[in-house]
C-alpha cells in the first residue's frame, strides 16, 4: 500500500500547496458589477451611456452630465442574489483525503450601495461625483466540501471615488470626463493537504525507509487564509451626441487599474501523531507553508460602451448597447513573496468580451414609466482554466422596471433582472491532483437582482 502511495506522491512538490491559497483566481475573476443604478437595471442597461437621466451618468458616461440643469442627487441600493451549486461527475479525492460533500449553496447576497450628484456650473458645465462598486465576489462552499483543497470561501470588494466633469461643446456634443480612484480588499481561503506535503518530505523516493511511515499520516489537513488591499487611480472619458432626430449616441471609455495586492498569508496546520508527520509539518510551517506577506499584480480591465437612445413618438424610447470588457490583460496570475522568489503562476488565458443589450423604455402617463431590456453576456472564463472561485459562463438578461415621477422634485425608480447562467463545466486539480484533488462535474447558477434608486433635483 504504502509503496503505490509513494511513489504517487514523490514528484509533489511543497511549493504547490501555495497555489490553493493565492489570490489568483479569485481576483482575476471577481464580478463585473454593471449595477451601479437602478434605473438602468430595469432596461438590462441598454442605451446606458445615452440616457443620462439622472446623475448616476457619472459612472456610465460623464458626459452625460450636461442634460442634468439643477443640482442633483441619486441614491441607489442594489442587492446580488447569487445561487450557484456544484453537481459532482466523478470528482476524485486528493491524495490521503476522503472526497467530501458536493458543497451546498454557495453564493450569497451582495448589497451595492452607491450615491451620485451632479452640479451645474453654468449652462455649458456641470460637475459630478459617484461612489460605487465596481467589481465583488462572494462565494463560500460548505468546509467539508470535495473542492476545500482548491478554494473555500472567495470574498472581493472594491470601492470606487469617481469625480467628473462635462463640457456641453454645442446644441449637439458633449464631452465628459473623470477620475477614478479605487481601493480593493480580497479575503480568500482554502483548506492544505498537509497528507500530501509529509508525504513528499518523508517519501522522496518510493524505496526511502520512511516511506513505511506515510499510512500513518493520511487524513492531515489544515487550512490557509490570505487578506490583501491595494489603492490606484485610473480614469474614464465619454462623449454625447444630442441629434435633431430625438437620437443620442453616447461613447464611453473606463480605463484599467493597476493593482499591488498586498497581505498575509497565515496558515493553521494540523497536530501529527507519527513523528516523522510532525517533523515534516513543523519544517514545512517554517519555510514554504510559513506565515507572512505576499503580493500579487493584476489589472482589472479597461471597458468601452456605445449606447443608442432612439425616441419614438411623445412617449416611448428604443434603447441599445454594446460594451467590449477588456479581460485579456489576464493570461496568468503570478504570487511572489517580497524578495520577488516567486510562489506560484497560475496560467488563465482569459479573454475580451462583449455584451449586447435591447431595452424599452414607457412613459405610461405623467407620474409612471415601464422600462424592460434583454441583453447577452460573454463570459471572459474559458472552459480549461475555469475554478471553483468563479465558476462564470455566459449569462443571459431578462429585466423590467419602473419609475414613479412623485413630482418635481423626486423620482423613485425600481428595477429587477434575472440572469441565466449556461451550466458551466468544471475539470480542475489546479496542477496537481494528489495536493488539490480532481474536480469533475458542473457548476449550476443563477443570479436575481433587486433595485431600488431615489433621484432628488434642488
């Protein structure tokens, strides 16, 4: 027994047990968070950059700015229902482990505040500011998990100050443009296969005399937890085409952000009975599986929009949109400690995509609107690189909406979208099946959104 065991682990390297509790999938693959306005939600966002109705045009085209005249403020709560399940198709354990359960639910609710104003400096400028949050994530599987070597609990947020201005150039053009400072926060977390790590340090070999000792040492198994921030700037530019035949063309660019991640890694290993377990366990805890910092690079993407508002008759607008999302930037996700010795590179080979939006938008009466919008969603994951941090496939919108004009002063707007996930495949031993074992089988996800948005002029 112990003989096969060995030399099944005796290329397994120490180095690798790193790789489950990186941030690199986890960070690469945060959400997009398109939902920054409630008002947009109820049209899947179709026509976004070119609606400019209120002062969340902040965040989607600057430049839109200039169709708001009187000093405004939009306040918007969203809430990110997240329903995802892995189904296992012949998931394998990782070496010295039982394979453990499918995981349960393991999405949950993300609440996405955000506030913006706007201030018109004269009739040709106005100012504007938003406070958002453009990218998160959180998923946490169930400890006992069959995936727990691989990932177990993926949580990122980050926080975006997004000051602006807009300059009407004319009847028929405005041009916008801001900052964007962001800070992110990550916490991810993974349990250690501490079977496997005794195993190569008393087994290099399969004839070495403690290579007796690994049935001794099955079942050992820790966990790991990195936390890590970083802050940087980037910048976001648009332009609005007001024409004569009630259409607005609006063009939008966000740039990407550079980020340093960086934080801690702590480790809690488990208590060996053999001594040549405990040995093994205390030399790792000493040098690779060692407490301390670590960083991580990564550019989250730069995103392009065009958007069409056509007006249609005193009371109904057709809406359109297209966005192009940068993820190319993430072909692989390098981990160093501070010296620069490398930790891990995790290959993604992710790539650009493109998202396609249709939306209505109603005017009932004086007091209500009804908005609805369809839109198709690609995801950047491909099918070969794809964890169970983000376990993402293409998505499919379906969303309606409504305003209540309470008066002059006051809009209250509603939106709701449901989005379908392709079910996505999963096949994954992140490089090395006797530390993470085999993931085989699909991951099964929904996602509902709720919106509520109150827009004030003064």
């Amino acid at each position: 027994m112990h003989t096969r065991a060995s030399s099944t682990i005796a290329s397994t390297t120490l180095i690798g047990v790193l790789v489950s509790a990186a941030p690199s999938s986890a960070l690469a693959s945060g959400f997009q968070l398109l939902e920054q306005s409630s008002a947009g939600l109820g049209s899947a966002f179709a026509g976004i950059a070119a609606t400019a109705e209120d002062p969340s045009t902040v965040f989607f085209n600057a430049a839109g700015l200039t169709r708001l005249d009187k000093p405004a403020l939009t306040t918007s709560v969203t809430a990110v229902n997240i329903s995802t399940k892995f189904h296992n198709e012949g998931s394998l354990p990782a070496f010295g482990q039982s394979l453990g359960s499918e995981g349960g639910q393991a999405g949950d609710l993300i609440p996405l505040p955000a506030i913006y104003g706007s201030l018109p400096v004269n009739k040709n400028i106005v100012l504007g500011l938003g406070l958002n949050v453009p990218f998160g994530l959180k998923i946490e599987y169930d400890r006992d998990w069959m995936g727990r070597f691989q990932a177990t609990k993926s949580e990122v947020k980050t926080y975006n100050v997004n000051p602006a201005i807009a300059f009407k150039l004319g009847d028929y053009v405005s041009f916008g443009v801001g900052a964007d400072f962001q800070h992110i926060q990550a916490e991810l977390a993974s349990d250690v296969n501490y079977s496997a790590v005794v195993a190569s340090a008393i087994c290099p070999v399969p004839t070495a005399p403690t290579c007796a000792f690994v049935p001794q040492n099955l079942g050992l198994q820790g966990s790991s937890k990195i936390r890590g921030d970083d802050s940087a700037w980037g910048f976001d530019a648009g332009v609005l085409f007001s024409l004569p035949s009630n259409t607005r063309i609006g063009l939008a660019y966000r740039s990407g952000i550079d980020y340093t991640v960086e934080g801690t890694v702590d480790f809690t290993a488990p208590t060996a009975a053999n001594p040549a377990g405990a040995a093994a366990i205390a030399g790792a805890s000493a040098s690779v599986l060692a407490d301390g910092p670590a960083k991580l690079r990564i550019k989250l993407p730069a995103i392009a929009r065009a958007s069409l508002v056509q007006t249609l008759g005193s009371n109904f607008d057709l809406l359109a949109d297209v966005s192009w999302t940068q993820w190319s930037n993430v072909q692989q996700l390098a981990i160093e400690r501070p010296n620069g010795t490398p930790v891990s590179t995790t290959p993604e080979q992710w790539r650009d995509t493109w998202r396609y939006a249709l939306g209505v938008s109603f005017a009932l009466n004086n007091a209500w609107k009804l908005r609805a919008g369809v839109a198709y969603d690609e995801t950047p994951v491909p099918d070969s690189t794809r964890t169970p941090r983000l376990p993402d496939n293409d998505r499919k919108w379906a969303s309606v909406g409504a305003q209540w004009h309470i008066n002059d002063v006051a809009d209250l707007d509603a939106g709701y979208s449901h989005l379908f996930l392709n079910d996505a495949p999963v096949h994954q031993d992140n490089g090395n099946a006797n530390l993470y074992g085999t993931l085989n089988g699909v991951q099964k996800t929904e996602i509902d959104i709720f919106g509520l948005q109150l827009s004030v002029k003064f």
